[in-house]
C-alpha cells in the first residue's frame, strides 16, 4: 500500500498494509486509530491482557505477536483522549466471531487454490448475453433440519442444480460480510472484510464462490458503501472521535439508525475501495450490487439538499478503479434517484456502473399489478412508462426482497383479486417481465408462487411445491427462463432504440399491450391482456406481413390455465382493404403469450 494513496483516497490494497497478517516471527498486526492516546493488542493467545503498540507517524499502530497464530482471536484496545478504553474489532479483520460475540479472528485467506481459471479468463459483463439473477439471503433459503444454516459449500451444492434447472445465470447474496443482527440481512456492517461466520470460514467461501464458477454460474454480492452499524466494538468513534462518520448527527445518522461514511476523507474512501476490490480480488466474485446509492449521491437521499459532491466523487472513482483492476466485473447500482449518467463510464463522465436497478418498473408494475381493472383503465399508461426512459441508462429489472417485507406482500399476494386470479396474473407479470428488454432480478420463492412474506428466520416454504398452482407456476417460471436463455431478441442488443418496437399501445380500456423484440436475425412478439375481459380474437397491426409461431400462452393448461389444443401457429393477414397488416390473437382474461416470428 501506498501511504499517500491511503491518505488521499487512491488506495485499492489498504488491506494487504492493516489487519492481521501471519508473517516470520508470528502474526503482523497494524491499524489506523490517528486520534488515540494509544492502543494496545489483546487476544486469545495472551490471556487477553493488554499488549502495546508502537505507533508510527502516520497514526498507525503495529505489533508482531510471537505467540498468535491463525484461528486466533483477537481485537485492539483503544485509549482515548478523554480517558475512556474501548474493545474494538479490528476494521481490516479478514474473520469475526458468531454474535453476539465480536472478537476478529487471525485468517489467513492466501491458501486457498481457485480452479476457475476458465470462468476467469471468459467472463463477460454480459451486455449482449442474457443475465437472470437469482437473489438469496443464504440463512433463509433452505435450512438444515433443526433449522440451522446451511455451511458455505453446502449452499453451492444445494442451489446449483436448482439454479441451472431453472434457467439463472448468476446468483446474488445479500451481504455475506459480517453483521451483528440478523434482522438487518447483513446490511448494517460490522466486518467489511470479514465473511460472515454464521456459514463458514474465509475459505469456504472461496470454495463456494469457486464451486459456483465450475459449474457456469456467476456470483454477486451486496455491498454497502454508505453506511455501518452503530455497535461501539467496531467503527463507530473508533479512536475516540468520528475517524469514519460525519461528527454532524444531522447528516452523520441515517434513517436506519446507522451511521453514515463521511466520503470526503481520503481513509474513508480508502478503507472502502479496498473493501469492495477485496471481495472482487481474494474471493474471485463476478460483481458487486452496491446498496442505497441515491442516499449517497444526495445528502440523506434527499435531492432538496443538493448533490453531495465527495460521495459523488468516490463512487466515480472507485468504480473507475474497480474497471481498471477488474474489466469484466459488474457493478451494480441501486439507485432510486433520477441522477443522469450513473451507468455511464467514469471516464467519460458518468458514476461508472455497468447497470443500474430499475426501481420504477419494480414499483409501477406491481402498483399496476395490486389494482382492480377498472382501476388499471387510468393506470395504463404506467405500463407504458418505463419504456420512455429505458435507454437513458443500462437497466436491470429486479422483483427483489424489498418489495416482499415489512407489509407489502410476496409478489403473487400482490396481485389484485381472489387466490384464482392471483396465479394467471403472476403468470402475465413474469411474462412481462422477461420479456421487457433489462437484466432480469428475482428474490428467492417468487419463482414458486410463495404465498407469506420473507422471514430471515425461516426458509422458504418448499412445501408448497406440493400443491397444483405452485407447482405449475414453478413450471411457468421455469419455461419463462428457458425462453429467455434460448431466444437472442430478448437480450441481444436491448438497449438499443431499434431493438424495441412497439405494436400496441392505445388501448386503456381493453387494457392490453403488444411489442416486438428484435436480437440479431429474431424477432418475437409478445402480447398481453391485462383486464378481465375475454377476447377470442384480438386484432393487432404489424410492420409487416409475418408468420407467428407460439412459444408460450400464459393461459396453456400446463401452467394451470384453461387453453387446450388451441391453435399455435397465426399468421398477419390484411383487413378492411387497409395496407396494414394484422394479426388475430386468442386473450383470456389476465392472459399473454410470446410468439416467434417465422421469416
């Protein structure tokens, strides 16, 4: 590490420089605490009595310990200028203790062998290739009996073959670095560099990550460059004054009760940059979803307070550092702000992220979803609204675990109506869902119908795959990520202008909707009934005279709908002496269906 680039905000490696790093002699141990009477290092292997430390110029302390060695544990004892001494974890600690315990734990992360070279070397940002991301919260997806947590490795070998079964190209965790209380699914941190211990080691993590990649799937992890716990063992008030938050409580506390980065100081930027290239470089993840971007680039996520110009400045740089030191890595941006240019390249301007969550589509939709069909006459040019401002960023679409807590309902409860209506219009969301031109996110049990609301204490209810409708819209789900995987015209070149056409967008009170999707040589057509009207034949223009082939019908009795035997192959013909084409289409109630065009 470079100590001007730690200072100044440039450093990418401050963790190869801080922490606990086994070396000749016994364990290397240094932290920056520049405000501190002094420190001192207690642990496990010294009967947890005190141990000084030399302090340098720079404000860091170090000490070589003779007698720590790895799976040690160990935390720094801070001396304050007011005379207060506080136990604090070390903030660059590669391993933590299970809560409530808080102690850092000697890891030493370089043993561990990758054999994912190939994934390495071939790994794509996925511009022009499909990318359906399967969101987890690795303790509640399935649970051991007795209801423990599944270890690291145990979750690669129980989700890969669901994964590729059901058509995922990548899987996404929810903050997987350590946290205190579950409740907060991993987003109030504690240890930015240390994996959490509830499901392993540092190095089964690795193996995971390294099982995953062998098997075609990449790996995501959130990440969260805004704010940190407030538990007074780690950073809060770390050498006794505000080394990592704003001193100001006015913006110094977020609306979650944490404490908020202050990004102006080049430590902080550091400490943070590091982190992220941290999970990218040792543990070999193929991105990082960062965590409540809008809430960084305005002051408390309030665009009335103006842009805060030092966090705007450390997202562009750091993801310009990310790109240099990892191209084909993705990052990821929630985003829900209207700030311009967040996907654009750093060194063109832009925040530097390659895709940016599209939380109106998420919450338009499912608006539109939960309301009556008389209501939805009003609403439907909400359908049509994403699409006005698609190609001003690269989107990705997520149905993820925000919408399905704190009262809002799973995804299927959402939809407006009796538990009958419920499935055939779920089935008709994900079917505008993968067919709307975006990357494509789903939180875990949406993709079988699940009926209560994620609890992180409980695994998903596996049980209702049992029952018909469940098991049928699984079926759904699973065709839908097939058909997505198959067919380039619903990812090849989608944010481009030309790839998208609409056919039908002017008919509020039949409450339906076409487009056509085009991806090197092919074209589909997709179509949609929103209402709960019958329509046995539709009439809708195309371009041009054309041959449609069926590839799914929501309403097909497979997926437990009431079509049987109908006919799947239509074709354009003209009407009324009108130079218009048109083509004829079967829409039930709540109904679409995804057509190839035969050329």
């Amino acid at each position: 590490m470079n100590r001007m680039d730690f200072f100044t905000g440039k450093s990418f490696d401050a963790y190869e420089y801080f922490g606990a790093h086994i070396c000749e002699g016994g364990v290397l141990f240094r932290v920056y605490a520049p405000n501190a009477s002094w420190v001192s290092l207690a642990g496990s292997f010294n009967g947890w009595q005190e141990e000084p430390m030399q302090r340098n110029r720079y404000g860091t302390y170090e000490h070589v310990c003779s007698t720590a060695r790895e799976g040690d544990r160990y935390c720094y004892v801070v001396h304050t200028s007011d005379g207060q001494t506080v136990y604090h974890c070390d903030p660059y600690g590669f391993q933590m203790e299970l809560r409530p315990n808080h102690a850092s734990v000697i890891a030493d992360w370089s043993g561990f062998s990758f054999q994912d070279k190939e994934w390495m070397e071939h790994r794509e940002c996925c511009f022009h290739k499909p990318m359906n991301i399967y969101e987890v919260h690795a303790g509640s997806w399935r649970k051991r009996p007795g209801n423990g947590w599944y270890h690291y490795e145990e979750l690669a070998e129980e989700m890969i073959p669901y994964l590729k079964e059901m058509g995922y190209t990548h899987v996404e965790f929810l903050p997987l670095s350590e946290h205190p209380l579950d409740e907060s699914w991993g987003y109030q941190n504690t240890g930015f560099f240390s994996p959490t211990s509830r499901y392993g080691t540092p190095k089964q993590l690795m193996a995971m990550v390294d099982r995953f990649h062998r098997a075609g799937i990449g790996v995501f992890l959130d990440f969260v460059p805004v704010h940190f716990a407030v538990d007074d063992y780690a950073l809060k008030q770390f050498d006794g004054t505000c080394l990592y938050e704003y001193p100001d409580k006015e913006i110094g506390a977020s609306e979650w009760g944490t404490c908020n980065f202050m990004h102006s100081r080049g430590e902080v930027c550091s400490f943070l940059q590091s982190a992220a290239n941290y999970w990218l470089a040792v543990y070999h993840f193929d991105g990082i979803r960062m965590d409540a971007i809008s809430r960084a680039i305005y002051w408390q996520g309030d665009q009335k307070r103006g842009v805060n110009g030092n966090a705007v400045a450390f997202l562009r740089n750091m993801n310009l550092g990310l790109k240099q030191r990892h191209p084909s890595a993705i990052l990821m941006a929630e985003d829900s702000s209207a700030f311009p240019d967040v996907t654009r390249p750093a060194d063109q301007g832009g925040l530097g992220f390659d895709y940016k969550w599209d939380l109106g589509f998420m919450n338009d939709t499912l608006s539109f979803m939960q309301s009556s069909p008389l209501e939805r006459v009003e609403k439907y040019p909400v359908l049509l609204f994403s699409m006005h401002y698609f190609y001003n960023e690269n989107y990705l679409l997520p149905f993820s675990h925000d919408e399905v807590v704190h009262g809002k309902a799973s995804i299927l409860q959402k939809m407006w109506g009796d538990q009958d209506m419920k499935f055939p219009q779920c089935r008709l969301l994900y079917l505008y869902f993968f067919t709307h031109p975006g990357k494509k996110l789903n939180f875990m049990g949406n993709e079988f119908g699940q009926f209560r609301e994620w609890d992180e204490k409980r695994e998903q209810d596996w049980g209702l795959l049992s029952y018909p409708m469940n098991a049928m819209f699984q079926k759904f789900f699973k065709k839908m990520g097939e058909l997505y995987l198959a067919h380039p015209a619903l990812y090849q070149e989608e944010y481009k202008r030309e790839c998208f056409q609409w056919l039908l967008s002017d008919a509020p009170n039949e409450q339906v909707i076409s487009y056509m999707r085009t991806g090197g040589k092919e074209k589909l057509v997709a179509v949609f009934n929103f209402s709960d009207q019958y329509f046995k034949e539709f009439d809708c223009c195309v371009p041009e005279p054309m041959h449609l082939l069926e590839l799914v019908h929501t309403d097909d009795e497979i997926y437990g709908g009431a079509l049987s035997g109908h006919e799947k192959m239509i074709q354009s013909i003209k009407k009324n002496d009108q130079q218009n084409h048109m083509v004829t289409f079967l829409l039930p109630p709540f109904s679409g269906a995804l057509y190839q065009v035969i050329l």
